[in-house]
C-alpha cells in the first residue's frame, strides 16, 4: 500500500494516528472491557485457583518490594511490641505523662518567647 501512496503519507497518517492515540484510549478501555468480559472471566479464573497458584500470582508483583516489605514488617512488629510491653509494664503511661510535661513545658516557652517578640 505505502508503494502507491505519494510522498510520504502513509508515514504522515500513521504518525498522525500515533500523535492522536493517547486523546481517545480513555474510550476505548470500557469498550474493550466490555466486549472482551474481561473483569467476569478473571473474576471467575482467580477464583478457582488454590492459594499456592494465587500466591504464584502475586508473588512476582511484590518481588521488587519484597525486602522493603519484610523490613517494614519488622519495624511495625517491633514497635507493636514495644508498645504492647509498655502497656503491661505501664511505663507506657508514665513515659506520655513525661511527654505531656514536656510538651507542656515548651509551649510555655515558645509562648513567652512570641510574647516577649510581640512587645518588643
């Protein structure tokens, strides 16, 4: 076809599609969507897999992540546990009644500190 065409159009016209391609996908998602049952049938497909062929699944999705994800766990696991142990103990109530004190006390600093700012 591009051999009877003068001039370079056809290259012209499939640039110009390109060009053009990206204003009219948000379209054509739905309608492909629907015509294809996608959301039906991989509904339906993830549902009759066992948990090791999900887990194959999703596996390869959060490998790039996986030691983030580990150490993220971690932390979170070791600060519920620091937080679960301050409960039982009850330091946990004495160290936010030093936090309450502290705070307390610089407030008051940074009040008279605006106020002092504030006369001069």
């Amino acid at each position: 076809v591009g051999f009877l065409l003068p001039g370079g159009i056809l290259s012209k016209a499939s640039s110009s599609a390109l060009e053009k391609l990206p204003n009219h996908l948000h379209v054509l998602h739905p309608y492909v969507d629907k015509a294809l049952g996608l959301q039906f049938t991989l509904r339906t497909q993830m549902e009759k897999m066992t948990s090791v062929k999900f887990e194959r699944v999703l596996h390869p999705i959060f490998e790039e992540d996986e030691l983030t994800l580990i150490i993220a766990g971690g932390f979170l696991g070791f600060a519920a546990g620091l937080v679960q142990q301050g409960i039982e103990t009850g330091s946990a109530a004495k160290w936010v009644s030093k936090c309450k004190l502290k705070m307390k006390n610089l407030l008051s600093k940074l009040f008279q500190a605006s106020t002092a700012t504030d006369q001069s």
